[in-house]
C-alpha cells in the first residue's frame, strides 16, 4: 500500500519519479505527489488528488520541478480523506524537512500535541506531516544531523514505516528509514535511487539493496551509505536483480492480469525446475534438512488473502501425502490468540510480496515461541524472507496486477514440492512416487496452456453474465479450496457478491439464499466426491439455480445437468487445482472487462498490504 520513490543523480528527477510512481500503481492510491530540490537549493512540491495522470498534468509546462533530487509518493489515504492536503510531500514549517512516509504512526496523535506545544502548527489530517516535524524538532534540537534527527524519531515514534527525508541544508541528498515496510535502494553509475518494489526502478539498475529493520541510509549521486539505530555505519552487499524489465510490461495485453494468467504456463515450469532435478526434489535451496524435517510433528500455514487459500489448499495435500497434522490460519488473527506453538512446530508463512504486515507478524509470534518458521516468498531478499529461518522462493516474476493470478499458481506447486518432500523423508512415499508426482507436476504448464486455448468459450459466458449481481461457488475436499479463490478472484475485480462454500453445508443455511437465475458455479475435480457435489447441483436447481460447472475430461453426463460446462484435463486429484482455477481466474476476469471497470486496480484494493 502507498509507494515510494526517490532519486539523486545527473538527470532530471521528476520524470523518473513519475515513471516510477507509475509502476507502483498496483500497490493502490488516491493521491499522489513530487518533490525535487531545484539548482537553486529550493525544494518544489506539487501534489494532485486521483490518479497519476493528474499529477503529470499539473508538472507537464516544464517550469516546475527542475532539479537532480527529489522524491514522490502515491497516497493510500488512512489519517485524513483523500486529498490534495494530506497528499504527499509533507513538509516541516520552514521547509528544512521535506518527507514522505508509508506505514501508519500510531502515536501521531501524541507526538502532534508534543510539537503543538513547541509551536509547530499543522496543515494536514496525516500522521506523515507529524513524522516529519519531528525529524525536524530534533534535527532543529539537537544539532546533530540527519543521521541523529531520524535515530531519535524512530526511537520515539510507534508504527510501521519506510520514511524518505530531504533536509535544506544537505542537497542532493536523501536520507531514509524502515521499520516493517518494504523500502529498497538501487545503485547506478553516478545515480541512486530508492523505491518501495522492484519494479519502480528496474529500468533503471538491478543492483539494489535491502535496507533492514530499524536501518537508515543517506543516498548521494555516487553512493550509498547505512548506519544502524546508534548511528554506526553498516556494510551491505548488494544483490542482483534478475528480472527481465518487460516483465513489468503488458507486451500487447489489454491488461496485465490477463497477460500474468498466460504467464502461469512458465510460473509453474520455473518454480518447479528451481526445485527438482532427475526425478527427485532438491531442497538445498530452501535449507530444511532431513533431519529437521524429520523431527516436524505438526504444521501451521499462516497467510492473507490468496496465499490463505493456498494454504487451505497445501493442508489438504500435506496431509494426504505426509500424514502430518495441519492447521491453516489467518495472519491477520494469528496473534490474536496464544497459538501453541513448540519447536517441532513448523509455521509456513505464505506471502507474494514477501512484505504483508500481518503474515511478518506472525512469523515473529512464532520465533517468539521458538517455533522453526519457513516462507514461501515470490520476492528475494523481502522480510519474510530474511526473517523466516528457511525461504522458499517461487519463480513466478514480477506480478503487476493487484488480483494474483501466477503468483498463486507458483506458490501453488511449491507447497505441493513441500508436502511431497515431508512424505519421502517420513517413510510415506517412495522415491518412486516421487518421481511419478513430478513428472505430474512438469505436464501442469501444458495442460493450462490447452485451458487457455478455450478462454473465448469463458469470456462469451461472462459477457452474457455481466449483469451478475450474486453467485456462489461449492466443492466438496480440494475442490472447497479452490472454490474459496474462485470467490475471491470475481468479487475483487468484478465487484460481484460472491460467496464459496463446502458443498455439504448448503442445507445448513445457505440453500435458502438461492432464488431464480442465481449463479452456482460447481467444482468436480475430485472423482471420489463427483458424485455427491453433482446431487448438490441438482438440488439448487430445482431452486432456480444457473449452474456453472469445472471439471475434468471423460464426465460429459455433467451436461444433462449443468447450463455451462468447462472442461480441464486430468491430473494427479491432489494437484487439480492447478488447472480448475484457471477458468475461475478466466471468469473473474472477463466479468471485470465486460462490466468496463478497472481490472489491474480495482476499488479499495492493494496489491502488498504492508500496513496492519
């Protein structure tokens, strides 16, 4: 949520931070604005409300904002309204403190009445305007620098935070700061930059740092300097970035969510190359050994979102393949309980991003209680990442659009890879087995490009669909866990109401809620449970129900039954989802398109959401 860029260099700094706004519009904003330091030492702020455009508008006479060092920012609005005011830049009385922030401030209000009292005034409903009047009092205060003024402010503020200052008397010079969100550093020749992902200054350099925990560093044109929370200076290395820039392209797609489903194809090749090697798996990336995974008696998996879905799909098959308890829980409640943890415990942290605040925190509750933590992680070097005692990357690339499509299907076969490796070394499967699953899981990218052969059949049912106003999806086992992302994928960008339910609780409350032309879309991968999840389709028919059904190649009596079927090929049962979601993902994106609404950001959504 927000985003942050900033740049010092020999160039001109407002089209760079424009272009790199622009590739953080997935992460969701309302306002957004710029400041450069001019050759005169004067630094220039203009801000606009709405989108990006506004603000390029507004700095397009090229009068304003000529200089080689600046920052900008996009605004998820959280203390005050969407608006030009609370917008940033924010700035101290005097214009020395120039600054912006993502994260929340939970003791703004306190630390406001404090400046009150020392004849600071205030212009904004932000907890980002008292952030930087308090660098400010202190800088003012103390006499010490930029280094000692945001040392003592982080020591005195409570929150979350990626801060980026300009301070008057040091030009062409940036000072930043980060306590639990995402905030990196790219280094060029001659030029520095910082940005809140990847993508915002991937065209740029690849050569980026990870700024740690309680961190700061001040950026000059030729280089880079971090210091720890006493002030002492600490070496980085960098790391290389990999990613190819067009992959944070659209390449002649309307949209990059429709481009990032075609994209699956390679997500799940790579991820599952990345992790095998002749018919067996090799873990000496992840780090997990034997013996660890030997003395594992019970697993949590903590997530948000679509990597909770995942998760709700991974307890299914690690429990069929490894036959070890699994327990799957919303980060966002983890800690609100006093989750029994011991060090036989592994807690599985599922996050694209590799930021979520509330999947970070719970990793830290459970290393608080000494449990082994593993994340399964689509971005290298993020804080789950360096946090978590094992990593797990997936090698889905950048994804841009704020609905996960590849993203989701990588984490997919990685905790797919996970449960078969805790089944061989516990004497559940042979390597035989293994070697059969593989070979399973290497046929998944062809068989989601044959699914994506047939996407029209889905877009006209979806268009003839676009006037939905509710739907409901069922399935009974694995097939219940797809159908919760299914759900997700069409209310988040269609902005349909739609609800997924086990298919053998309907008569338990939720049959009463189908009426006439109501859509029930179905999911029959799993040939054990065909047939009780048909006679489900059968009863909310004979209420008026429009059925919608996913299954698998060879059921063609489904049609006597269902309006609208769509076929997958056949799989290993415990991998179906793999191949189910994609037409779910196909109908959750038409539906957006048809319905003419904005599918990479739709309303109210973030693509990381870094804040609690």
């Amino acid at each position: 949520m927000c985003g942050i860029v900033g740049y010092c260099g020999k160039k001109q700094a407002a089209p760079i931070l424009l272009e790199g706004l622009s590739k953080l519009e997935y992460r969701g904003y309302d306002s957004a604005g710029l400041a450069v330091r001019n050759d005169a030492g004067k630094v220039e702020i203009v801000k606009a409300k709405g989108r990006l455009s506004v603000l390029a508008n507004k700095t397009s006479d090229g009068t304003t904002l000529k200089g080689n060092c600046g920052i900008g920012h996009t605004r998820w609005a959280t203390h005050g309204e969407p608006s030009e005011t609370n917008a940033h830049p924010h700035c101290s009385d005097d214009g020395n403190v120039v600054g912006v922030h993502n994260g929340i401030i939970e003791n703004y209000v306190e630390i406001r009445e404090k400046l009150l009292r020392h004849n600071y005034s205030f212009y904004s409903e932000t907890d980002t305007e008292a952030l930087v009047k308090l660098v400010d009092y202190y800088y003012n205060k103390y006499k010490g620098g930029p280094i000692d003024a945001i040392a003592k402010t982080m020591v005195r503020v409570r929150g979350s935070y990626a801060l980026a200052v300009m301070f008057k008397e040091y030009p062409g010079e940036i000072y930043v700061a980060r306590k639990d969100s995402p905030l990196i550093i790219g280094e060029g020749k001659g030029e520095s930059y910082i940005a809140s992902d990847v993508p915002a200054i991937l065209k740029y350099t690849r050569s980026v740092y990870y700024i740690g925990n309680l961190e700061m560093a001040c950026l000059k044109d030729d280089n880079v300097t971090f210091y720890n929370l006493d002030g002492e200076v600490v070496t980085k290395e960098p790391v290389e970035i990999k990613w190819d820039a067009k992959a944070a392209e659209k390449n002649g797609f309307e949209h990059f969510m429709i481009k990032e489903i075609h994209e699956q194809p390679k997500a799940v090749r790579d991820t599952v190359n990345a992790y095998t090697d002749n018919g067996r798996i090799d873990f000496a990336k992840v780090g997990l050994t034997d013996e660890e995974i030997k003395k594992i008696t019970n697993i949590v998996i903590v997530a948000c979102g679509s990597a909770y879905h995942v998760g709700m799909v991974a307890q299914y098959v690690f429990e069929a393949l490894a036959g070890i308890p699994v327990r799957v829980e919303l980060a966002s409640e983890f800690r609100y309980r006093d989750p029994i943890l011991s060090d036989s415990t592994l807690v599985i942290a599922v996050s694209q991003s590799g930021e979520t605040a509330d999947t970070l925190a719970a990793i830290r509750e459970a290393k608080s209680k000494n449990a082994p933590t593993l994340g399964i992680v689509n971005v290298l070097g993020s804080t789950i990442a360096r946090e978590s005692d094992h990593v797990m990357y997936t090698y889905a690339g950048p994804e841009i659009a704020v609905a996960t499509t590849k993203a989701y299907s990588a984490q997919l076969v990685a905790s797919y890879l996970l449960a078969m490796q805790f089944a061989l070394i516990r004497g559940k499967i042979s390597d035989e087995q293994v070697k059969g699953y593989i070979e399973e899981l290497s046929a998944i990218p062809g068989k989601i490009e044959k699914i994506l052969e047939d996407k029209e059949r889905i877009q006209w049912f979806a268009a003839k669909y676009s006037i939905l106003k509710d739907a409901f999806f069922i399935g009974r086992g694995i097939d219940y866990a797809a159908s919760l992302e299914g759900s997700l994928k069409m209310k988040e960008i269609s902005y349909v109401h739609s609800e997924a339910y086990a298919a053998g609780e309907l008569k338990h409350g939720t049959i009463s809620l189908i009426e006439d032309g109501t859509l029930v879309i179905g999911l029959l991968t799993q040939g054990k449970l065909y047939e009780k999840t048909l006679s489900n389709l059968v009863e909310v028919k004979s209420r008026g129900a429009y059925l919608m059904a996913v299954t698998t190649y060879g059921n063609y009596a489904i049609e006597d039954v269902v309006d609208f079927t769509v076929y997958i090929p056949r799989t290993e049962p415990l991998f179906a989802v793999s191949l189910a979601i994609i037409p779910l993902q196909l109908m959750g994106y038409y539906l957006s398109v048809a319905k003419g609404l904005d599918v990479d950001k739709p309303r109210n959504l973030a693509k990381s959401v870094t804040v609690e």
